[in-house]
C-alpha cells in the first residue's frame, strides 16, 4: 500500500456499532476477535513465547485509561500481548477495566490462560514478568503441559517462607523445588527471586558488556533471551507511529 493511500484511510478510520451499556469495547472488539482468529488459523509459533503488557497512546478521557511509568507511552490503552521473541504478535486482549471478563480476583491468572487458550497442551515455553507468575499459576500451566519462566515478586501467595529469610554473597544461588516448581533466589547486584518449570539448577557461564565471564543460573539466562518480544514489538511499531489527533 502506498503512504498516501495509508494516511487518506487512517484520516477518514471510524468504526461504528450500536451502543452498549455493558460492553466497554463495542466497536474495536469485532477488529481484535478478527486478529485473533486469523493469526490462530494461519501461524502458529515456535516452542518460546513472550507475554507482556503494552500501552496504546491515549491521552482523552476514558474510563479505563491507564498509566504505566516504565511505558514510552504512560498513559493510554492497555494491551496484555503474547508473542514471540522476534516480535511477532500472536494474539492480544484489550483490557477495559472493572467490567472486563479477566477482572476480580485472579486477574493477571486469568490473562495468562486467556491469552494461552489455544497453546496448552503443546510444550510450549512462555516467558513473563514477576507481574504474572505466581506458584499457583505455575502449577496450571504445568499441568497443562506448558513451560513457564519468570522472575517473582517477594510478596506472591505461595512463595517459600524460606527463600525470604536466606542470605547470599554475590553470584550465590539458592534454589528450592515442589511439584516440579523450580523457584530460586541470585545474588547479583541485587537479590533476584525467579521461577521455573523448565530449567534445572544449574549455572551458566555468561560474557557481560565488559567482557568479563560470570555465572548465572540456566533460568535467568534463557529469561533475559526470550522475555523481550512485546518489547521488540513496541519498539518497531515506534518507527511508524500512526497517532493523530481526532478528525471532526
């Protein structure tokens, strides 16, 4: 498609529906669902998967606008995507607040197996942050046959009481196992709380910027190698940003 022809579309773009009290996303959700059932017809992924949240330019008022420090774009539309490490999309949900079918109790839970609906069952490797992986969700996905690799949050249900209370020098690791559920604690710089249902423990050598040769655990290495493809996909669609202003 010539520029041109892309910016004269992207002008006119309105999507219409009949209004609804209850559905929050009347007229973008057809688009999503379209997106999302081509992409599960036509492609499917390799075995490593990145899950992530990313953020759509909004700045007018919305309900369930949301803002997000660490984002280029603060505030705006939040997105839960799941891709590959490449940076291909495979499917995404629009969050829409409180009425959203993933909100209540469990939601980041929730948002995991929704966006892995039609994944399970087949060895896949999904790599996220300590936002969505908890003891419990590890055990799902496992039993579900589906990998998953993660840092932790220190407070998360389910965290052993005694990963908390342990000390290590720096480049120690401390690692505990239940029902095949790998959770560790590194010592880098900064104390690291990770989880796993893929990698043993077991330390890697690793070369850093500097050209030094330091040891990390297996699961943190793959982490670092797999975790960033939403973050991929941000930043390619930055080179072609296609937000303008309301067109009266």
């Amino acid at each position: 498609m010539f520029r041109n022809r892309f910016m004269l579309i992207l002008r006119c773009l309105h999507f219409t529906s009949e209004p609804s009290d209850e559905e929050r996303l009347p007229k973008i959700r057809p688009v999503m669902f379209h997106f999302n059932n081509t992409m599960n017809a036509i492609y499917y992924p390799g075995k490593q998967l990145s899950l992530d949240e990313s953020m759509v330019l909004w700045r007018g008022r919305l309900v369930f606008r949301q803002f997000i420090k660490n984002k280029r774009h603060k505030y705006g539309v939040k997105l839960y995507v799941l891709a590959e490490p490449d940076g291909t999309v495979i499917k995404f949900q629009i969050y829409g607040g409180a009425g959203d079918e993933t909100a209540g109790v469990g939601h980041t839970q929730k948002v995991v197996l929704k966006l892995l609906e039609e994944k399970l069952d087949s060895g896949h490797s999904v790599y996220m942050d300590n936002y969505y992986n908890s003891y419990d969700l590890a055990v799902k996905l496992l039993d579900r046959q589906t990998y998953c690799t993660s840092t932790l949050g220190k407070t998360r249900k389910g965290n052993p009481i005694e990963l908390g209370t342990v000390t290590l020098k720096k480049g120690e690791n401390k690692s505990l196992f239940l029902n095949n559920v790998h959770i560790g604690k590194w010592r880098d710089k900064r104390y690291v709380l990770y989880l796993t249902t893929e990698h043993e423990n077991e330390m890697i050598e690793v070369t850093n910027k500097r050209g030094q040769i330091t040891e990390k655990p297996s699961a943190i290495v793959h982490y670092n190698h797999f975790k960033s493809g939403v973050d991929l996909q941000d930043q390619m669609l930055s080179y072609c940003p296609c937000e303008r202003k309301t067109m009266r």
